[in-house]
C-alpha cells in the first residue's frame, strides 16, 4: 500500500468524490445543529425557580380540543309500579310533621323566604366552620333562620331576578314535570323562547335537575304553600320530583343511560333528589336518594374522580365537581357512603392541579383552554379551579395553599358581558368558591361578587322580551349544549349562593 493511501486529504477528496450532493448537505446541517446546540448549553447559565404567592399571570397552556369519549350504553331497567313513590299530599302528611307547612310564608317585596329546616336526624347539618356540628343547630344548607338572616343582605335587584327566573322555569316547565332542553318552548305564549339548535335534549335530566336545584335553593321544598303570581312553587318541585323518581332505575341510576355525557345528568339529579329529602326529611324518598348515592359511588373511577361513564377509567373535574356536591349534600341531609369516595375526589384533584399556581386541569394536569365546535370563539375561564377550590374546601373544611393560590386566579376574571367572556358555568362555581373562601365580607369575594351581580342583573330579560321574561339567553360558553333551561337554572344559582351554604372558612384563614 502506498503512502498516498495515508493522506488525509487525498482520502476526504475521494470520499467527497463519491458522495451524492444531497448527502453531503445533510452531513454539514446537522453538524452545524450539534454546534449550535453545544455553544447554547455550554454558556447558558444554571435555572433557578422560585415558587412564590401569586404576583404574576400563570403560563397560558395551548388550546386542547374537546373530545368525547365511546360512552358505553346500558339498557334502561324499569322499576316496578311499587319501586315508585307517588308524592301526593295524604302520603306526604304521613311522613312529615304537617305543622311546620300549615301556614304559607309570605311573599312580600319580591322577597323569597326559606320555608323549612334542613333536616338531618343524625347531625347538625351545617358546613360551618369545622363541618358538621361546627354550627348552630337547625341551619346549613337550606336552614330556615341562616336563609332568612343572609337574605337581609341581598339587594333587591338580586331577588327580583331569583323571582323572575323561578317564575319564568315554573311557567316552561313540562305536563310530566320535566324541563326539555328544546321541549320548553312548547309552553310559550307569543315569543317563543328558543334554545341553540346544538343544544340537545340529553341534557334533559340535567336540567331538571338544575331547574329543580333553583327552587330548592330558594328555599321551595314540595310543601311549600308559597303562591307566586299565581303559581304554587311547592307543586313545581313536587312534580319535578316526581319525574325523578319516575326515571330512576332500579339500579339507582338517574335518566337514560343512551345519552350524551350520562353521569352529568345523573349527578346533577342526584344532588336535587338529596337537596330535597334534605330540606323536609321526607320519608317517602329518602331511599330514592340513597340510591342516587350509591349509584354516584359506585361509578367512581377506583382511588380516583369521574368521568361520563361508570368507571370508564378516564377523571374530569368538571364531572368530579358536580359528584363532590352530590357527596356533600348527602352528608349534611344524614345519607351515607364511604369515606373512601372523598378519598378519591382528593386524589384526582391534587393530580390535577398544578402546585404553584392552583390552576386545576380538566383531564389533566396542564389542560389549558378546552371548548368544542361550538363554542371554540369564547375566552378560557378558570372554572376547573373553581370547582378543585370549592370541593377541597367541602371535602377538607380547611384552608392550604393551593386552595388561596387557586382563588386568587378566579377572583382575577370578574364577570363581564364582552361576548368572548361570557360563561355562565363558570360564574356559578367561581361564585361557590369564592363565598366559601372569602364571603361574605372578604376584598376577593366583594369585587368579584359585585361584578356578577351587575353582569347577570343586567343581562336578564324583562317584560319586554313577552315570554322570554325572567330567563336569559343561553348567549354563554355553555348554552350551546343546555339552551335557555340551563342559563336560567345556573344563573338563578349563582344569584342564590349566599344563603344556599354556609361559608365554611369564615374570614379565619391566615
């Protein structure tokens, strides 16, 4: 072999002589990349964080497109005639002390007053301060006297719109006792009161539910003797729930299991059939709720949250929130389930919330803005960590620092009604975390209350607008799916959220 052979540069010449172009191009790209690469890591100099309160705005994460899971289906299995209890006024006297309902209360200066006790045989049913047995006997969700002294503190304008709401649901509400997500507008008179042609009558339960929740929240139970402009607001909630009972099978299961996003309707009915055994005690379903119950906790995702199918392996917070306040209502009315349900709540909440901001996710941690077709023009809102506050404070009753961080980043987005802005989901449980965390006095709670108030009061439909009077347009983020039934449930919610619970933290916190 001759010396040439040994020359650098007589090899490197044949080897680039025999190399295509494109390969030759390739080569000196990608080392130009491995230098640039060192020279950036070589000079940049060591990351530090610092975890602080909330000073700044967090990261804004990308969009994330709302995708539906297979919902597995599972045929309806009807009760028998007597698995059904028929809410007529001789069985109700047979179950509930009468006296308490002999007298009407008084509807005067569009005043809605609280009729009832909310009744647990078994405890105080209070959240309070330190939950049940913190606070005075007889008050909590739906008590009589805590109702009526927080009503002195609401504005007029704030139950005039409550009124007009209730009055505007009793009015569309169907011949079975149903509200329909599309149907209501069967009941209209002159205008008709129309809903999105995406909103879907799926949602039906659900919004039976949320209508029922507006009444009970006021403090209507189904013996209320309460007459408004000539409707008996207890033989709304009588007939609403009526049609719960009827739709529950025997499994404990709320509504079809065929539609879209099931364990929506269900919780949402569940928590209105236990708010309503709540405020009355009743015996006659008493047991109808503890089978909602028992439905809700079997269906949880095993150490984990829920989602729109029974164990489908897969958590969301928004579905979580909802079975939370099902879990909750259910305690303070004297229902029963296992410790482990909370546990599990706990446990998707702290997978999914971010640590230094209190931002909580929707299917994840870092989810960032989730919409779908709909409803893909409106802004992010921080409804997820709304819900992941509210429900460490119902779960927990005590304050840590992802419950303050996480409040903060709501109390940032005060209700506006610029388009893009608009979400009613949102402002309802913003409005329930907020209260708990800082109401009714606290500087979080008072700006951001003051600007829901302005924002829904104004945006409410009046006489003007003929049949749509009291309701309110289902011009929100959500309305696409639940139509003006949703809007006006949720919203008249949101107006109620001072007297519907106790504030847990009560302004003690450090």
């Amino acid at each position: 072999m001759s010396d040439e052979s040994f020359d650098p540069e007589s090899v490197t010449d044949r080897v680039v002589k025999k190399t295509p172009w494109w390969a030759i191009s390739v080569g000196l790209h990608t080392l130009a990349v491995l230098v640039l690469t060192f020279l950036f890591v070589a000079g940049a100099p060591a990351e530090t964080v610092t975890v602080s309160a909330i000073s700044s705005k967090p990261p804004k994460e990308p969009p994330v497109e709302f995708r539906d899971p297979v919902i597995r289906t599972t045929p309806f299995k009807e009760p028998t005639p007597d698995e059904v209890t028929q809410l007529t006024p001789e069985n109700e006297r047979e179950n509930v002390d009468p006296s308490e309902f002999d007298t009407p209360t008084t509807v005067g200066d569009n005043k809605l007053n609280a009729d009832s006790p909310f009744k647990n045989p078994n405890k105080n049913s209070s959240i309070g301060v330190g939950g049940p047995g913190g606070g005075k006997k007889g008050d909590g969700i739906g008590g009589r006297e805590y109702r009526r002294q927080q009503r002195r503190k609401v504005s007029t304008s704030d139950d005039d719109a409550v009124r007009g709401a209730l009055l505007w649901l009793a009015r569309h509400q169907s011949a079975d006792g149903s509200w329909g997500v599309q149907s209501h507008a069967g009941a209209c008179k002159g205008t008709r009161c129309a809903s999105p042609e995406s909103a879907s009558a799926d949602f039906d339960m659900g919004v039976t539910g949320l209508s029922l929740l507006a009444f009970l929240g006021a403090g209507y139970s189904h013996l209320s003797k309460d007459v408004v402009e000539g409707i008996r607001f207890g033989d709304v909630v009588r007939g609403g729930l009526q049609h719960l009972l009827r739709e529950q099978d025997v499994e404990g299961f709320l509504g079809p299991r065929t539609g879209h996003k099931q364990m929506y309707n269900h919780a949402i009915a569940a928590l209105a059939l236990c708010e309503g055994y709540g405020l009355t005690g009743s015996a006659l379903f008493k047991d109808q709720a503890q089978k909602a119950v028992d439905y809700l906790v079997q269906a949880q995702n095993p150490g984990r949250g829920w989602r729109y199918d029974a164990r489908s392996g897969d958590n969301d917070t928004s579905v979580t929130g909802w079975a939370v306040m099902v879990l909750k209502s259910a305690e303070l009315s004297g229902l029963t389930f296992p410790k482990s349900a909370y546990d599990g709540a706990r446990a998707w909440l702290d997978e999914a919330t971010e640590e230094s901001y209190g931002r909580a996710g929707y299917t994840h941690k870092g989810t960032g803005k989730v919409y779908c077709p709909h409803n893909a023009t409106f802004d992010h809102q921080e409804a997820l960590t709304s819900i992941a506050v509210m429900s460490r404070i119902f779960i927990d009753k005590k304050s840590d620092a992802r419950i303050r961080s996480g409040a903060e980043l709501v109390a940032r987005e005060v209700p506006s009604l610029e388009p893009s802005k608009v979400d009613y989901y949102a402002w309802y449980y913003a409005a329930l975390a907020l209260f708990q965390f800082d109401g009714p006095d606290g500087a979080l709670w008072s700006k951001w209350n003051k600007g829901m108030v302005q924002a829904l009061v104004k945006s409410q439909l009046t006489t003007s607008a003929g049949c749509k009077d009291g309701s309110w347009e289902p011009a929100d983020r959500w309305g696409c799916e639940g139509g003006r039934v949703y809007a006006t449930a949720i919203n008249a919610l949101t107006l109620e959220v001072f007297y519907r619970y106790e504030n847990v933290l009560g302004g003690k916190r450090k």
